[in-house]
C-alpha cells in the first residue's frame, strides 16, 4: 500500500500545481476594450477641433481621442478612429466599472457601465445641451457579453392601397321534407 501513495501523491501534487496555474493565467486575462464615437459639445456648443475627450475607469485616464471635425469625435466606418476604453484586470474586482469621460478636461454629462468589445455611438455634452446629430438607430444584439450596435437606414415606403375584406355572402338554406314510402 506504500507503495501505491508513493506514486499518487507526486502526481496529485503536481496536478495541483497546475490547476493553481491555470486559474492564475485566466485570472489576469485582460478584458476586451470598448469603443466610443458620436457628437460632442461644450455649453451647447459644438466641441471644436482639438478639443480632446478622455475618458476614465475608476477614476484613471483609460483613453483618449481628439475632435478633427466640429462637433465629432470617431467615426462608424470600418477604418475611422474610435475612443478605445481599456479596463485592467482589477478594475472588474467590485463588479463592471462606470467609464466617465471628460471634455477639456470638464466632466461630461454622461457615464456609462464597461461593455467588453462594444462600439457604441455616444452623444456627449458638458455643461449644457448635447448637439444631437440626425438619428442613427442602432440595433443591438447581445449574445453573452458581446454587443454590437449596427446602423440602420430607415427608408419610407409607400403604403399599398389596402382592399376591403371580403363581404360573406349569404345564401338561403332551403329545408326539405323527404318522407320515405313504407314498404
């Protein structure tokens, strides 16, 4: 019987060992990083270009963007630039962190929760009234925690002229008599 424990507690150790080690490594998987783009605006005002938005993870600077066309920051093209939030393993430590964001360094009016791997647009403002562009619809579909927002392009279609529903006819039911002969 010595014989067999001699043998099974190495492997058990080592086993051990290595199960130790792999919930390390998936501890500090970092988490996929977030995507902003959208208006900005200052008192009202469209944000103008240069002015610079950060925004933040748990009160650290966690990205940053600059507005190159008045008003916006980003873009929805495969191509254009986006403000990419990226959250460090610990900042998950007391649930999904609230990303804020500045701009000029003055605290925007909006925050929203940290969504691995998200494109969002994002209308922001500080200090006033958010400049809001012409709608863009967004559809959203979720699938564990991966989110996606897909512009729409609503187009109005004419609608078809729309016949009555048909009227029943009713037809009399004539009640007829048959005797049968007795045989």
């Amino acid at each position: 019987m010595t014989i067999k424990c001699t043998i099974w507690m190495p492997v058990l150790f080592i086993a051990g060992i290595c199960i130790a080690t792999c919930g390390v490594v998936f501890a500090a998987s970092p988490q996929l990083p977030c995507e902003f783009y959208g208006t900005a605006s200052m008192q009202g005002t469209p944000a103008g270009i240069g002015t610079v938005i950060t925004a933040y993870v748990n009160g650290v600077p966690q990205g940053r963007i600059t507005v190159t066309e008045e008003g916006k920051f980003g873009g929805l093209g495969t191509f254009d630039e986006r403000l990419i939030v990226m959250a460090g393993e610990n900042d998950f430590a007391d649930g999904v962190p609230t990303i804020t964001f500045k701009i000029n360094e003055q605290t925007a009016d909006q925050s929203l929760p940290y969504q691995p791997g998200a494109s969002t647009q994002l209308n922001l403002s500080a200090g006033g009234q958010a400049v809001v562009p012409d709608p863009v619809q967004p559809i959203n579909q979720t699938q564990g925690n991966n989110s996606t927002q897909v512009p729409v392009i609503v187009a109005q279609v004419p609608a078809q002229a729309q016949t009555p529903a048909p009227t029943p006819v009713l037809t009399p039911v004539q009640t007829v008599n048959v005797t049968t002969p007795a045989h």
